[in-house]
C-alpha cells in the first residue's frame, strides 16, 4: 500500500491573484464542485477577510461541497481568523490557514516585528484557529528565504499550539529542487513534533520550476502534501500546477511510491473550465491539458504510435480526459498515418494503389496548407480528387 499524498488546491485563492483570473462567487462555487468531482483532498475556496464577496462564497461552498475538505486562508490576525472560521462553519470538514512571513526581509521590511514577535502572533493565530476547527494549517511565508534555526523554531511553536499541518512556501519561486528538497528534510528533522503534523510545499513558478521543486519538497523532503492550482495559475508566474504534480505522481509511481485519489480523467474537464470562466487560454504545448500535449505530428512519431501508443506516449489521453491521443496530419505525417485516418473516417478504398495516388495528393496539399483537417481527406477522395494524379499537374 502506497503512502497517500495530499492535494490541496488553491485556484481558488491564490489562482485568483493571478491578475485579471477575478471569478464571481457563482463561478467559485462551480469550480469547487468540479475540484470536489476530480477528488482533491482540500480546497482552498478563498480568504474570507479579503472581500464579502469571498467570505459568501467561500459559506456557499462550505455547504456545498461534502467530499473535500474546504478551506479559507487568514492572515495571523484574530479579525482574519473569525471571518476564516465563520465562512467555514457549515462545512462537513473544514480548515482554517494561517500564515505569517518568517524571512528576514519580511519581517523587518513588511511586517515591522522581531522574530519574537513573530513567533508569539502565529501561536495566537493558531490556538484561536483551534477554538473553531481541529484542521489547523500555518504556512511560514516565505520560507525557502528564511533562517533555518527560526523556522524550525516557529514551526514546533505552531505544532505545540495545535498547527495539524505545516506548511514551507517558496514564496517567491526562488528555489533550486535538490537545495529545496533539502531544506524541506532539514527543517523537519530540525522539528521535535514534527511527526504531529503534516508537512506540506507550496511552490511558486517565477524560474519556471515550480513543479520540480514541489515534487523534491515531496520525494527528498518528506512533504505529504502538495499545494497547487489547475493550469498553474496564481501570483505573478503562477503556482505549480496541479495536473502536472498528480500526472507526474501517478506515471512515475515507481519512483515516488505514493498516490493521490485523483480523478485523472477529471483534468482535462477541470482544466478547461478553469480558462473558460478566468479567460485564461491553456498555452497548447502546456503538459497534460494542452492541446497538443497528446498531438503527434512527425512521421516518425505517428508510425511509432500507430504500431505501439508506449513508443512515444508514457500518458495515455483517455486517462487524463482527453477523448484520445491525436495524429495531427501535415507535411511530417508519413503514410501509416494517413492510412489510419482514412479507415477511420470510413472512407472506402478499394486498393493500396488508391491509397499510394491519394497520398501523394495529400503530400501536395500539406506543403501548401500547415495543419489537413479531416474535411481534407474526404475531398482528396471526392470523385474529382479520384482522379489519376496525372490529372493534377
Ligand atoms: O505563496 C505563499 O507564500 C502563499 C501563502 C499564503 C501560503 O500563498
Ligand atoms: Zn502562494
């Protein structure tokens, strides 16, 4: 039996800091119920203090939602923290988030306290987030840019005074995976309670590493939970995106040992309903949900799949809810290929002759045209296209 790692997901929160991915609260409420379907462990629906609006919303999906755990984030603030456990009263299972920045920078910079002071507002932060739930999750903004000997020391503090989960964000996408990999293991290890919680990443995308780090924070680190967000979406760059983290869990289970009850099928759906409701096109070369994350193109390649998927798939489409893998017909596409679509298409040809002269028909028209589209081949076929290609040229 395999460890379980947790999903926590925050599009709804830190996805909405992306700038321009403002959703209404009917738009929230639908989105959770498509996170609850594709079965992650948390949502993070909101930050109830921020806005009414999130507090209504993140109350309507505490009542909603049955089979994930919701949750509000709240600054280490008692006036956050009531509107935190009030939005998720009515829920079946329901957390509380609490965070406060423990880098240098932040601290002295932003939040104006000493280390100490720091340190006494998340202890409060957290027993008063105990008096409405027993899920109580602390985050130490900014940590992969904190002192090591602090973190560890405000983290036991958090655990002590009822933390359940403990949270390292790489705030800023400023960490390397095999150094944050480490560091995770270190704090831990530095940690005397650290078997009462849960550890958890967070990890932003600003050098593009973000899944990297994340899955290091998990396999080198000994995080059981990850933090992420459908398409990658979040402040600035982005957070790591849930669809690569899970695929990448579940295909290379060999390696991780782990699994996460995710419903892979639901990502491509998810996905989907993520860009249509923020407005935020999926780029098409985007792992996993992009369109031609399962296209393939060159002669070569088709002719591999075509005689066996696993030569250039180690996904298959259907399982992360795409209808099937996709032969995109153009100038590379070899023979076999063109061959496959024309059976399924029913096109009847009476013999591989036909299929030579129509190849070659289509070869003429992919040099003119950059993508054949099904439409395409029906009309090389058309009695007109029937022709000897002799006739053509
Ligand atoms: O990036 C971050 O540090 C956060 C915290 C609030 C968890 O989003
Ligand atoms: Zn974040």
């Amino acid at each position: 039996m395999m460890e379980k790692l947790i999903i926590f997901d925050t599009t709804l929160r830190d996805g909405e800091q992306s700038p321009g991915a403002t959703m209404t609260g009917d738009e929230k409420v639908r989105i959770a119920q498509q996170l609850e379907r594709l079965g992650v462990d948390v949502i993070e629906a909101g930050f109830a203090a921020a806005s009414v609006g999130d507090f209504l919303a993140i109350q309507k999906i505490s009542s909603i939602v049955k089979n994930s755990t919701v949750c509000s984030l709240s600054r280490a603030l008692e006036r956050d923290i009531e509107k935190a456990g009030t939005a998720i009263s009515a829920a079946a299972r329901g957390r509380i988030h609490t965070f406060i920045a423990t880098s240098p920078i932040h601290m002295q910079m932003k939040l104006h306290m000493t280390p100490e002071q720091v340190i006494e507002n998340a202890v409060k932060a957290v027993r008063l987030a105990r008096e409405y739930t027993d899920d109580v999750e602390f985050s130490a903004e900014d940590a992969s840019r904190s002192e090591p000997d602090f973190l560890a020391r405000i983290c036991e503090a958090a655990i002590e005074a009822g933390a359940t989960t403990v949270n390292l964000p790489d705030t800023v996408g400023y960490a390397i995976p095999e150094q944050f990999g480490s560091f995770v293991r270190d704090i831990r290890t530095r940690v005397p309670n650290s078997d009462k919680a849960v550890w958890s990443v967070h990890c932003h995308d600003d050098l593009g590493m973000a899944t990297a780090n994340s899955l290091a924070g998990v396999h080198i680190g000994g995080a059981r939970q990850l933090e992420c967000t459908i398409n990658g979406l979040g402040e600035r760059a982005g957070n790591c995106p849930l669809e690569e983290a899970v695929m990448a869990i579940s295909t290379r289970s060999d390696y991780f040992q782990l699994q996460c009850g995710i419903n892979t099928k639901e990502l491509v759906p998810t996905s989907k309903l993520v860009s249509t409701v923020t407005g935020f096109p999926v780029q098409p070369n985007k792992a996993i949900v992009g369109a031609n994350a399962f296209a393939h193109a060159s002669g070569i390649h088709q002719d591999g799949v075509i005689k066996a998927r696993q030569t250039y798939e180690i996904m298959r489409a259907e399982d992360v809810g795409w209808a099937r893998d996709r032969m995109v017909l153009g100038k590379l596409s070899g023979r076999n290929a063109f061959k496959q679509r024309i059976q399924e298409l029913g096109i009847p040809v009476t013999s591989e002759n036909e299929i030579n002269e129509a190849f070659l028909r289509f070869k003429d028209l992919a040099d003119r045209k950059s993508e054949i589209y099904d439409e395409d081949i029906q009309a090389l076929f058309a009695p007109s296209g029937s022709q000897p290609l002799s006739n053509y040229y």
